[in-house]
C-alpha cells in the first residue's frame, strides 16, 4: 500500500501516454479522424500486483469513451471518460473530453469528480504536432487539494517510408517538464518497433506492434534502472 501511495499521487497514474505505441488516446482532437475502433490493454508496473492497470477504448465515428482502471482492494481509481473530435480547419484538428473520476481508499468513503481535457493536432504532411492539456478546471479532492493542470506537446516527423521520429514535452504545474524521444520503425508492412527514452525518471522504453487484417497486437515495455520491467499488453480492431 505504502509503496503505491508513494510512486503515483490519486488520479495522476494515466496523465499521459504510458507508450508511443499507445498515445492516440490520449489527445482528443485525433477523434477527428472518423472511424470505428475497439481497444484493450493491460498493465503491469515494475511487476507488481498492486501497480495493475486495466484500460478499454471504443471509437465511433468522431466521439470515444475511454475506461480505465488502477489499483487493488486497498487503494483503487477508476475513470470513464467520453471525447469527441472535430475538423478545426485544412490541417488543424480540435477535441474535448470530460471524464468521470471515482477514487477508492480503503475504509474511506468513495471519492468522486470529473475533469476536463483538451487538445489540437497539426497535419504537416510528413510530420504532425499533438498539444494538449488535462485536469483543465482543477478539479478538487482530498480535503481541498487540486489535481494540478497538465500539459503535453508533441512532435513526429517521417525521415522516409519506414521510419519515424518524435519527441515530446510533458509536465504539470510547480513540477519541471520530462522529456521523451525515440523513433518507429516499420521493417515489414504489418511491423511497427519503437524503441525510446523518458527522463524524470530515466527509462529505456521499447515496443513492437504486430497487424493482421483488421486486428492490432501490441506489446510495450520499459526498464527502469532501479524498479525493473513494466509490461503492457494490448489488442485492437478496426471493423471497417
């Protein structure tokens, strides 16, 4: 219990993407890319069965609801949130999302709340630029405490038809940004393997995400120097 309590604050364990793999659930404005799609993964930190994380993502059309759940029977935070996206101009997109927060400490009453997240994207032919921010009216918990207002901006470029790089920004507020860079490959057309760096804390993370048809599979791991291995997996479809 202690040890979950001191690696992730209430609410602040899915601010932002775990991978690169991952992240296009995590900016609202890539829901203007109309289309139906069926997500789920799992996660494991530093492999601990207290640091478990479960999460389902459904898209249809321009709107998608996301749920996500972290925890044990002694310390458990569930979200739900719904987004939608919209065409903001020829290369610029636009999103909202609201979510509903549910907090569970052991022996304490539930805590509940909702916050509010939004983002743009810039398509730039071979590269495109993510921004956007959580937690955007503050929402408060625990004896008045505000979950801080958090920020991300991200970049990606195609150097050719099989490689990509990025690199992004992320931090909250009365905290430093952390860093994240790294590139994608794509050594076969239904290959995808990224591998990359995170500062603040130092980590070395790595994926490999495999396509047949319709159907995604995803691994996604990372090496923390002190903590050990964190794995994620994760399937997705496409049914048109």
């Amino acid at each position: 219990m202690i040890v979950v309590l001191a690696l992730f604050g209430l609410f602040e364990s899915a601010l932002f993407p775990e991978y690169e793999l991952t992240e296009e659930t995590y900016n609202p404005a890539r829901l203007a890319r109309e289309q139906v799609r069926f997500a789920c993964a799992g996660t494991q930190k530093f492999g601990l069965a207290d640091l478990r994380a479960c999460a389902g993502y459904i898209q249809y059309g321009h709107a998608g609801l996301a749920l996500h759940s972290f925890g044990n029977q002694y310390y458990r935070e569930q979200r739900a949130g719904f987004g939608f996206g919209f065409p903001a101009g020829r290369v610029i997109s636009a999103g909202l999302e609201a979510t509903l927060l549910n907090g569970r400490i052991s022996q304490r009453p539930p805590l509940w709340g909702y916050t509010l997240k939004a983002g743009c994207r810039l398509d730039l032919g071979r590269g495109g630029l993510d921004i956007w921010l959580n937690n955007i009216n503050r929402p408060v918990f625990v004896s008045g405490d505000r979950l801080p207002l958090s920020a991300a901006c991200r970049v990606e470029y195609a150097a050719d038809r099989r490689l990509t790089v990025y690199a992004a920004a992320m931090g909250q507020e009365d905290d430093p940004p952390f860093v994240r860079f790294g590139l994608m490959m794509d050594p076969a057309p239904m290959v995808r393997i990224q591998a990359g760096v995170v500062t603040d804390p130092t980590l070395v993370e790595y994926g490999i995400r495999l396509e047949t048809g319709r159907l995604r599979c995803l691994y996604a791991g990372s090496l923390h120097p002190q903590l050990g291995l964190t794995h994620c997996f994760g399937l997705s479809c496409l049914p048109r």
